[in-house]
C-alpha cells in the first residue's frame, strides 16, 4: 500500500481526492498547511507528494505554499540535522494556471522539483497513470 501526503486547503477536492485515492487502495495523510506537510514528512515516511501550489488561509496566500514544500523536500538532502527525503516524487496541482498572470505556476514548479504537474480540475485517469509510473 503506497503511503501518500496530500497537502490542500481546499477542503472539498481534499475529500474527493483522498477518497478516490483511498479507493484505489492507498494510504493517505491529508494536511491543509505547510507546517502540518513539513511535520508529517519529518515524523512519517511516504511514497508520494501531491501538493497545491497556492494555499490560502484567511482569504490570503500564504507565501509558504506548494514551490515552498517542493523546494524543502528537494534540499533536504543538504540540510544537516534533517531527514533525507528529497527521493519523494511530487506532483503539483493547480487552478491557478487558468487565471491571467498565473500561466506559468506549474512550470515554476516542476522547475522547484516537481516530478509532475496537474491542472485543477484533476483527471483522475491522467493522475492513476502518472502514479503509476512514480511509484515503486
């Protein structure tokens, strides 16, 4: 069973992205923040992270988001006295792409280290074959 790491704030496509992950037979830690994607990294291990890239809170972009995380588990290998997890795959999902002056989000982040990166709304179809080929 691979062990999955969603960090989303939206909490509708949380849900509906855990359960159809959590139907296809994965393990799946949900966290809405950073800190809470940085603490559950750091205590547990996972096969795979799918993190949005722009987090809200209050209404406002939180400036530690999606590239933040990404970039994190990328150096963590240069980090002393913190765990090596930079062999995670990341897959960086988005709706920001679809507004004006965001085209380029999702290239931003697969240049931090995303393995692969997803428009919102997900095809499910699309992220089941992309898993498929980042998973061991």
């Amino acid at each position: 069973m691979a062990k999955i790491l969603l960090m989303e704030d939206d909490v509708e496509f949380a849900f509906d992205l855990r359960s159809f992950l959590e139907k296809q037979g994965m393990d799946v830690t949900w966290c809405r923040h950073v800190e809470e994607a940085r603490a559950a990294l750091e205590q547990h291990s996972f096969d795979l992270v799918i993190t949005d890239i722009y987090v809200f809170s209050a209404g406002q972009i939180v400036p530690a988001g999606g590239i933040s995380l990404i970039s994190d588990i990328r150096l963590s290998k240069f980090l002393k006295n913190r765990k090596d997890i930079s062999h995670i795959p990341v897959i960086a999902v988005s709706a920001a792409g679809q507004k004006l002056g965001n085209e380029r989000i999702l290239e931003t982040a697969k240049s931090a280290g995303a393995r692969h990166c997803m428009s919102k709304p997900i095809d499910y179809g699309e992220l089941t074959d992309v898993m498929a080929t980042l998973l061991p």
